[in-house]
C-alpha cells in the first residue's frame, strides 16, 4: 500500500457496474493521478469511486468516466 502524506480524499458517485470496466479504470486512473490509492467500491447503491491523493482533479476525474460513457459526480 501507498503512503500519501497530506492526501486530499475524493468521493464520487458512478453508474460503473462492471468489475472489469472499475479494474481498467482503476489502473487508468493511477497512471495519471501519480502516487494515487483508488478504488471503487461496486456493492454501494452509488457505485462509489474513491481517489486518495495528492493532487486530485475532479475535472479530469468527471471527463474520464463521462468519455468513457459513465454518470460520475463528485460527492460532497
């Protein structure tokens, strides 16, 4: 596991369902949010993403899942 110091905590709600789509997007997301934890968390009503990071930006984060044909909002 990675040790982010002073990680910034970002919650999402997806309509991701599938495991294998999450795992790509998973892996997606850690090679462009660099020293990144994330995770998806499927059996949650709104399919959340979760990124842990340092510099987390929600703007890219949206435009990615939504290229990919995906609803993502940022929880508050």
């Amino acid at each position: 596991m990675k040790t982010i110091i002073n990680p910034v905590v970002e919650v999402f709600k997806t309509n991701v369902q599938d495991p294998s789509e999450a795992k790509m997007l998973v892996d997606l997301f850690q090679k462009l949010i660099t020293n990144s934890f994330v995770n998806f968390d499927l059996d949650d009503c709104d399919k959340v993403l979760r990124i842990e990071g340092i510099d987390v930006c929600t703007q890219l984060v949206t435009g990615i899942l939504e290229d990919h044909g995906y609803i993502c909002e940022l929880l508050e």
